[in-house]
C-alpha cells in the first residue's frame, strides 16, 4: 500500500504541507477564503527534534493499529489499507490522540480528532502534503510492509 514518507534532510520546516494540508480538506476552492486570518488545522504536522531537524508527522497506517482498537465509538476504521475516522461517530473523548505512538492523530479544533486519510476523501489523488511540498521532502510511494508493532 501507497503511504506518506518523509525524507528529514530535505525538509525545510516552511510549513506548506500543513497549509496545502488544511486548504485540501477545507472544502473550499479558493485558499485565501479558506486560510486567510483563520486558525488552520492540518492533519500533519511539522516538527523540529532537540537538534534542529524538521521533519512532518503524519499518520503510518499501521498494520495493527492502536487508535482503531481504542476507539470506544468506532470512529476509527480501516479501509483497504487506510485508517479513516467518521465525524459523526466521534464523541471527542480523544483516547485515539492518547494512544497514537506517533502523535499523529490530533483534535481538529471543535473537539473532534483527525488525522490523516491520503486525501482519500477530497479527491485531490496524490495527498496535498506531497504535492505542495517545495523541496520534494514527503514523498507518497509503496515500500515494504510496516510490521505489526509499528
């Protein structure tokens, strides 16, 4: 399966796959009616570790996920490979953001989790993240199979 890959050395840590990333599942086709002076929430995030190196974070698919078998209101599925959450179903206890080990499910700002779904859901095909990524860093390819203690 297809999934989000980082390469660290080349990541710049501006923050446009967090921006292309929330302008993707805004709904909206203008970027400025969709971002300008409003808090964004993306569904991957950019990190700096204690040494300087950036990097973003964004959810593996696990072989064996954690957030799906702690969802306490079956928000959470997988689907051919991809973990997708239902709004509608999430009651917002967050026990999903608790247990990710890889702090890649997070609220979406009214209290509801997301995270990312390979932009499976807004028909943009290859993820936004990848797409606007300038420098080439996030990459959406098939490697080997992540064991299951991922």
């Amino acid at each position: 399966m297809k999934r989000i890959y980082v390469k660290e050395e080349w990541c710049l840590g501006c923050h446009l796959c967090e921006y292309n990333c929330a302008f993707a599942n805004s709904g909206l086709t203008d970027m400025v009616k969709a971002l300008r002076d409003k808090p964004i929430y993306p569904r991957i995030q950019v990190e700096t570790d204690a040494g300087g190196v950036t990097y973003a974070v964004s959810c593996r698919h696990c072989t064996d996920p954690i957030c799906v078998k702690s969802c306490i209101a079956g928000a959470l599925s997988k689907k051919d490979g991809v973990i997708e959450i239902d709004h509608e179903k999430c009651v917002g206890c967050l026990t999903c953001v608790l247990v990710c080990p890889y702090g890649a499910v997070v609220e979406d700002g009214s209290g509801i989790a997301q995270k990312c779904e390979l932009c499976m859901k807004n028909s943009c095909g290859t993820p936004a993240c990848v797409k606007g990524c300038p420098n080439g860093a996030i990459v959406y390819e098939e490697r080997q199979a992540v064991p299951a203690s991922d």
